[in-house]
C-alpha cells in the first residue's frame, strides 16, 4: 500500500509541474491545436524508450501527456488508451515502486 501511495504522489508532483520535455517546449510555443496523431504516437514510444533507459520520470510524464491528450488528437488511439498505453503504465508504476 506505501508503494502506490508513493507512486500516486509522483504522478501528482509531475502532473502538477511544468514539463520540461520536447513535448511541452512544444506546447508552449506552439498552439495545441497543431499536435496531431504522430505526436501522440512519439509521446507514447518515448514514454517507452525513457522507461527501458531507467528514466522514470520522463517516462511517467509521456504517459501522462498522452493519457490527458490521446483522445483530443488521435481519437484512434482510444483502444491503446485504455488498454496498452494503461498496461505500460502499471507496468512503469511497479518499476518505481520496486526501487
């Protein structure tokens, strides 16, 4: 139970802080409106490649973004949404959980 309370409490802080990934320097320079479907994609591959590098964080915050922006941009991706994307997810929670 202390993990997950440890786990929700990162999601929280990360959720809550501005991001410093390519990501949100795009956001913030460009209207949100111009994301499209690759992005949501690419958020989802480096949520992936950050969590097999050991970059937990980076990797929670792309699972976040695209959590929050997969279905405004690639409403295709509702399936992967709730099911993949959400597997890797947990699979990333019992990463940081276990260290």
């Amino acid at each position: 139970m202390g993990r997950l309370v440890i786990l929700l409490a990162a999601i929280s802080t990360i959720a809550s802080t501005p991001a410093k990934t390519a990501l949100a320097q795009k956001s913030a320079t460009t209207p949100a409106w111009t994301y499209t479907a690759e992005d949501v994609s690419h958020a989802l591959d480096k949520a992936e490649e950050y969590k097999r590098e050991g970059k937990y964080a980076q990797a929670l915050e792309r699972q976040i973004w695209f959590h929050k922006n997969a279905l405004k941009y690639a409403p295709a991706m509702r399936g992967v949404r709730l099911s993949f994307a959400l597997g890797v997810w947990i699979e990333l929670g019992q990463v940081i959980c276990r260290a």
